[in-house]
C-alpha cells in the first residue's frame, strides 16, 4: 500500500491532512500539490504513517519550519525529521561560512 490522504475541516481556520499508509518519494509532487491546495493554515496528521522514504523527510522538515503542523507523529518519523533538521541548519551554517 503506499499512502491515502483524507481532507478533515478542523477547529477554527485550519485544514487537516490525515495521511496514512507509506509515503514515497514518487508522490512527493502529489503530495505537496494537495497542501499548496489549501488556502488556510494546513496540518498533517501523520499517526497512521507507515513507513516512508528517504527523500520525504527533508520535505516533512521544510514542510514544518513552513508553519505546517505536524501533528501525531510517529516517534521514528520525528526523530528523523529532527535529525534532518539539524543537518539542514549544519548545512546552512557551512554556507554562509564559505561566503
């Protein structure tokens, strides 16, 4: 199975993503499509993740320090979100060094 998004009006003025199942890289463009859609404040609810590829952390990272809750998330996927967040910010520091 690879993953299933179900739209959810939540409480007040935001839009809950519930996604579930394994989140690939191919649909990393189908994905994002779907929460460029929304026009109010967006939020993942990531509990029935799976498994997801190596190339959709880095956008679940970039997803969260764009203001996209992230919420229920599996404690393996939040540990990599956390760890590829510091290497993001030890990446930017390396290039603003080499500047």
């Amino acid at each position: 199975m690879t993953y299933k998004i179900e739209r959810h009006e939540g409480d007040g003025n935001v839009v809950v993503l519930r996604v579930s199942g394994r989140i690939r890289a191919e649909y990393l463009s189908t994905f994002n499509e779907s929460i460029q859609q929304e026009t109010v404040r967006t939020a993942l609810d990531l509990a029935e993740v799976t498994r997801v590829d190596r190339e959709v952390v880095p956008f679940l990272a970039i997803c969260e320090d764009d203001g996209i809750e992230l919420r229920n998330c599996p404690p393996f996927l939040r540990e990599w979100i956390t760890r590829e967040k510091r290497r993001m910010i030890k990446t930017r520091e390396q290039t603003s060094e080499s500047n």
